[in-house]
C-alpha cells in the first residue's frame, strides 16, 4: 500500500486531514524533503506506536494519514479497486435512540440503544449500551476491563465478539454510577468480520497486507443481532449475573 501523508499545520479534524492529502505523495517526481522526527500529541496525549515517516516540504510538516486517524481513535483502509482512502471515526454516544432494549439484574440495569435501525452500506453502526447501578450505596463488582461487551450476529447467527476475561477486576459502584459504551468500528466490528472470513476459509492464515487494505470497520449488507452482554458478580454476596440484551439493526 503507498503511503499517503497529510500536512499536520492542516490538520483541525480527521474531515479536514482527509482532504488534505499532499500531491507530493503521488507525484512521480523526484522531492527534496527533510526527514523530521516531531512529536505526534493528540488532544493533550502523545501518541504512540506510529511507524511512518515524516518529513518536511517547503516549510510544511507531512504526517502519515494512517498514524494520525490512529491517534485519533480512527480506522484507515485502502480499496485498490475504486483507488479510494476510508477514513472511519468513532461513532459518538447519542443520547437519542430509535430503538432500545433493557434488562434488569438486582440493583443493575443493563440497556442497548441504536439511533438507527436501517443503516447504510459503509456508514459507521450507531450502537451504544449502558450499565447503571440502581443501588442507595456503593457496591463493589468484580467484572472484566468493562461490564459488559457487544456481539454482532448475522441472519445465520454466525458471528461473534470480544470474550469477557476470566480474571475480573474489583470495581466500585456508587449510586447513580452509569458505565456508558459504544460498539467499537476498531474492535468489535472487525471481530465479527474476521470470525465470518476465516469461517468462509478455514485453516488460511489473513495476509498481513490484507489487514491493513480491507475495510473491516463496516458491516457488510444484512440484517443483524446486536447485543451487550455482561458477566459480573457482587464482592458481598458472591451472587452473579450474566445476561444479555440485544437489538436489531439493517445494513442496506
């Protein structure tokens, strides 16, 4: 895959950052550029694990596309076919849902929304879903990294999603408490697209250029099950919970 590099005095929003592609990195010509080595510092956190080479044109700083949508919480892919650069962003909590489904589990109450349940092809899922305590004092659970993770299943309930962790971190509940997340372009998306290749070529290894070339962030047309599941147990008591709720989403 070539690289392509954006100008960093460009960069106000990965919208912009797209559009400001450089000529220079499909110009056929021979640049003098400085290589630089500057700090890549995102909303006040330096980032890190980036790859690429920067350089200096013409009094103008040039950051790889791919390691600046990354900093920013973003996926990058390339379609040779159509010779076209994606650039998916999270999708941000609403706080308006056409659809929504809740269960109730002791003094906890888990809920999945979706602001859409017809979604275009390409578009980013809106999904998010919720773990509020209902309780009058603290409560100390121990669950996983967070209390619950999604799963994407398709008409065939084929799919899957990111497994709980078996060990369960400590985590202190105080009235009111809300644990709010949403289905990750980044995780949980690509988890279901991985399982569904690698079910459709059993005992084939995915190429590492194919991993940075397929648009694994979106959901391909269909009709799907989406749903949080949580698996958490109360450190007084010892009881435990595991249960799951779950919406329906059309991609078109």
């Amino acid at each position: 895959m070539s690289k392509l590099w954006i100008r960093a005095g460009a960069v106000t929003g990965l919208a912009a950052a797209a559009w400001s592609l450089s000529i220079a990195a499909y110009s056929s010509d021979t640049l003098q550029v400085k290589p630089v080595q500057p700090r890549l510092v995102v909303n006040g956190e330096e980032a890190k694990g980036g790859t690429g080479p920067m350089f200096s044109y013409r009094d103008s700083t040039y950051v790889p596309l791919r390691d600046v949508s990354t900093a920013m919480g973003a996926t990058v892919s390339y379609d040779k076919e159509f010779n076209t650069v994606h650039v998916d962003t999270p999708v941000p909590v609403n706080g308006k849902s056409q659809v929504h489904a809740s269960k109730t589990l002791g003094d906890f109450k888990l809920s999945i929304y979706a602001a859409e349940t017809e979604v275009p092809n390409g578009e980013p899922i809106p999904v998010w879903a919720q773990l509020e305590y209902l309780g009058d004092k603290d409560a100390v659970v121990n669950q996983g990294f967070k209390p619950f993770y999604f799963k994407i299943l398709n008409e065939a309930g084929e799919g899957g999603g990111a497994l709980i962790p078996a060990i369960l971190i400590p985590t202190t509940y105080s009235p009111g408490d809300v644990f709010l997340d949403q289905l990750d372009s980044s995780i949980d998306i690509p988890s279901y697209n991985f399982t569904i290749y690698q079910r459709a070529h059993p005992n084939e290894e995915l190429p590492a250029q194919m991993l940075k070339d397929t648009r694994w962030s979106t959901l391909p047309p269909g009709k799907y099950t989406i749903s949080a599941g949580t698996r958490f147990s109360l450190k007084s008591t010892g009881e435990r919970f595991e249960e799951s709720t779950e919406i329906q989403i059309t991609v078109k």
